[in-house]
C-alpha cells in the first residue's frame, strides 16, 4: 500500500472536524440571517420575557390581583335594578258573610245596616236647615242564600313592578376576613412566579453550561482526531520507508478510526444543547445561534470563600416562603371560621313603583310607589355544630403544616449541604486535574517527539494521548461540576437574579 491509495481519504477525514463543527451552527439549525451569538445575560433575558412557564405565572399574579380587586367589592353597596309582570290566570275569591246553614245567615249585611243607620241619622242632622235635599239610607235587601254563598274576585289580571334596591354590610368580621385571604392569595401566587423564575434561570444555566461543556468535549476529540490523523500520515511514512511494522500500521488505522466516532457524538451533543437552550429561553428551535464564552470563563469564580452549610440561610427559599404564606393563610381561614360565631349587620333599601290593570293601555295605568329603608340583624344561633368543626379542620392542617415547614427545612438542610460538598469537591478535583494536564501534555509531546525520531512506540503516543485527553475532560468536569452545583445551591437559597436597577445578576450572592 502507497500514501496515494489512501490520500483521497485522508483528505476527506482531515475537513471532517471543520465540517463538523460548522455543522452545529449551521447544517441542522436555521440559516436565515447570521448567527445570534447569545452570552449567559442575553440568555437570561430572553427566557424572563418569552419563557412560558414566566407568562403563566404573571397572568396567574394577574387573575388574583382581580380576584382580590373584586372581593373588597363586597364592602360597597350592592345595586340592583329589577322589574317584573305578572299575568294573573285565576284570581282570588273573597267570601263576604256566612253560608245559609250557619246561624245568622245574611249577618254581614245586618251588620253593615247596623252600622250605616246612627251615621245617616247624624248626617241628616247636618243637612237639616240647609237647601240640598236629604236622601234617606235604605239598607239594601237580604240576599239570597245562593247570592250570598258566591266569592268576590280580588286583584286585576296585570300586574307590573319596577324599582331599584341596595344592600350593604356594615358589621360583617367573617367578610373582613375573607378580604384578608384575598391579599394572602395574591402574595402566594407572587411567590409562586418567584418559584417560575428562580427554576427558570436554572434551567437556562445547565443548558447553557451543558452546551459549554460539549463545546469543550468537541474540541478535545478534535485534537484527539488531529493528533490521530498525524500520527497515521506519519506512520505511513515511516511504514513506506521500512521504519514501521505493518502492526504499528495496523494501529495508527485503529487509533484514527475510533477518534472518528467521537468527533459526531461531540458534534452531536452541541446540536442537542443548543436546541435545550432555545426551548427553555422560550426561542424558535429553528433560530440560529451559538453561545459565547467558554467554561475557562468560569474558573476565576472557583476559588473565594464559601461558608459553612450550617450558616446558610433558608429565609429567601421559595418553598420556605410558600409554606410561610399557607400559614397564615390557615391562621385567617380558623379566624374566619370563628367569627362566623358574631352576629352581622347589613343596611337595606328598596324603592319601587307598581301598577295594576286588567287591560295594556299603559298611558291610562296609575303607578303607586313603595319604598323602605331597613337594616337587618342576623345572629347565628345553631347550625349543628358545622362552625366548631370547621375551625377544627383548620387547625389540623396547620399542625399538618407545621410539621410538613420542619421536613421540609430538614430537606433543604441536605440539600445545601450536598451543594456546598460537590462544590469543594470540585475544586479539589479542578487542581488536580490541572496538574495532571499539565503533566499529560509535557508526557505526550515527549511521546510525540520521541515517536517521531523513533525512540518510542506508537502504543507510548497512544498511551500518552489517553492521559491527555483524560485531563482535559477532567478539567472541564470539575469547572462544569462546579458551577452547575452552584447553580443549584442559588435555587435552593432562593438567590436573587435580579438587582436593583432590574438587571440580571448572574453572580447572586449567598454569603
């Protein structure tokens, strides 16, 4: 075998690492425009204003900001105009006097002559020496048992109603109460937000460093395929002119083909990162970018003192906030079941006109007003015993509470203490893989030269290319290790990635 046979080959393997790593940034993502080059600010800004999670929890803040806006409406008047008819389909009868089988049948009109007689006399001494003529009263006649067993009809067959009422309370400890729950609502659904965005610029963080860690991983199987594809031309050459065995040969083949594999799943796990990235941030995944930055950035903020797991506060951890506001949300709702013992108050008024008519000629109806003004005293008495169980139930699920607030804080305990202990592990492991690659890359260059002056074997270079390329990934996943469990132990603490002035601080502080 000649270097020409295999030169087409060689050629095509040595444009695949620039291919490949060209491909993340263009082949499988969008290639509209130039790329958006995204550093951990732009990414973190970008996720605060188009992450879903972010706009549900707002919109949620949103709804019971109206929620409570309506309950205080509760303390205002009430108003309410109604109007109604009525058709009467058969009307009262009302029956005047006795049926004939009781004694003194015909009694109401004997009573009514009764009556009338002294009223006509002294009227008829009114009249008396004036010119108007008297009229005498005759009382009418007895009527007939049939007559005087017949109903009257009573009312018209139309009746109309129009009128405007109010209520409001005046004395009301049950409401007051609720209005206060209201605004406890409105600061739990606010801290839930908080929970949204704290996981959010989590999430935006991994996938950032995820994707800076592949980076790194890519350009460390890159050399690996480089320092293959060298060591194989050289090789062939060595080979071509006797000074290597076909074994030697055989392995430089192998070496070069194994780094080949290596290259695409490197390749392959920066596409992924990346499309990690823009789903988190909210972006399209077919946008374009790539990130900046490297994760030797991050190394520089390894080395400052971290405190003790024991010291660090819980006071700003989400949950521990949420379990705060349920709380007190349980003290309101037993106060609230209590005050269902005090009486109320409410103040009413009505005003109304009405009309009555047995035919639809409105312009001939005669409109009376009613109104009213009142105030209403409730006082609870006895509901078999559903108040007392209530407040019963509410106080057991403090105490449920309760206990749930101290595994709850137990937990987050181990939590910070695993943060802080995986962060000082990888700084221990960051110095000594540092002096390791330091150590692996004088060894492999001395392997290299040494090789190609044909004092060494190619299984020394390949030997010393392992040990290199260990260190480098060792090194990146110590800082990669480290930030990532600070990271999480900033979500835990509930730090703040948010300063004063609104901009996002990347560098919260949880001393």
């Amino acid at each position: 075998m000649t270097f020409k046979k295999y030169l087409p080959v060689l050629i095509a393997l040595l444009l695949l690492p620039a291919a490949a790593k060209a491909q993340y940034r263009t082949d499988s993502l969008s290639t509209r425009g130039d790329t958006l080059v995204l550093t951990l600010d732009d990414a973190l800004r970008i996720a605060l204003s188009e992450n879903v999670s972010v706009k549900v929890a707002d919109k949620e803040i949103q709804r019971l900001k109206y929620a409570k806006a309506g309950s205080y409406s509760a303390l205002f008047p009430q108003i309410n105009f109604s109007g109604s008819y009525q058709r009467t389909i058969k009307k009262q009868v009302m029956y005047m006097g006795g049926s004939d089988d009781e004694e003194g049948g015909g009694g109401m009109s004997s009573m009514f002559s009764g009556i009338m007689e002294p009223i006509m006399y002294y009227i008829q001494q009114l009249y008396e020496g004036t010119s108007v003529p008297y009229v005498p009263y005759v009382a009418p006649e007895t009527e007939t048992s049939s007559s005087s067993s017949d109903g009257i009809e009573v009312g018209r067959w139309n009746t109309w109603s129009a009128g405007i009422s109010a209520s409001m309370p005046i004395v009301n400890a049950q409401l007051w109460e609720s209005i206060k729950v209201s605004g406890q609502q409105v600061e739990l659904a606010v801290e839930k937000a908080r929970e949204s965005r704290l996981g959010m610029v989590s999430s935006v963080k991994n996938a950032f460093y995820g994707v800076l860690l592949a980076k790194e991983v890519f350009e460390v199987y890159k050399s690996v395929y480089e320092n293959a594809l060298e060591n194989l031309q050289l090789t062939e050459k060595k080979y071509e002119a006797q000074k290597a065995s076909e074994l030697d040969l055989a392995r430089a083949k192998t070496t070069f083909a194994n780094a080949i594999p290596n290259v695409y799943n490197a390749e392959s796990s920066i596409i992924l990162g990346l499309w990690q990235l823009k789903a988190v941030i909210g972006m399209d995944l077919d946008e374009n970018i790539d990130i900046a930055g490297s994760l030797d950035d991050f190394a520089d903020h390894m080395f400052y003192d971290i405190h003790q797991a024991d010291s660090v506060s819980l006071e700003g951890n989400t949950t521990m906030r949420q379990l705060e506001l349920q709380a007190e949300q349980l003290a309101s709702a037993i106060r609230m079941n209590a005050f269902a013992f005090i009486p109320t108050l409410s103040a009413t008024f009505s005003y109304s006109y009405n009309a009555m008519a047995n035919d639809f000629k409105f312009k001939q109806y005669q409109w009376t007003p009613y109104s009213f003004v009142g105030i209403s005293l409730n006082i609870p008495i006895f509901t078999g015993g559903k108040r007392i169980f209530d407040i019963k139930q509410s106080k057991l699920q403090a105490a449920e509470l309760d206990l749930q607030k101290q595994n709850t804080e137990r937990q987050l305990r181990i939590s910070v203490r695993q943060s802080v202990q995986a962060m000082e592990t990888a700084m221990q492991t960051y110095t000594a893989a540092k002096d390791a690659l330091e150590s692996a890359e004088k060894a492999y260059d001395i392997a290299a030269k040494s090789y190609d002056v044909g004092r060494s074997t190619l299984t020394d270079v390949d030997n010393a290319q392992l040990g290199l390329t260990q260190a480098r990934l060792s090194v990146s996943q110590a800082i990669y290790s480290f930030i990532t469990a600070k990271t999480g132990l900033e979500q835990t603490i509930g730090c703040d990635f948010l300063d004063d002035r609104g901009k996002v601080d990347l560098n919260g502080s949880y001393k």
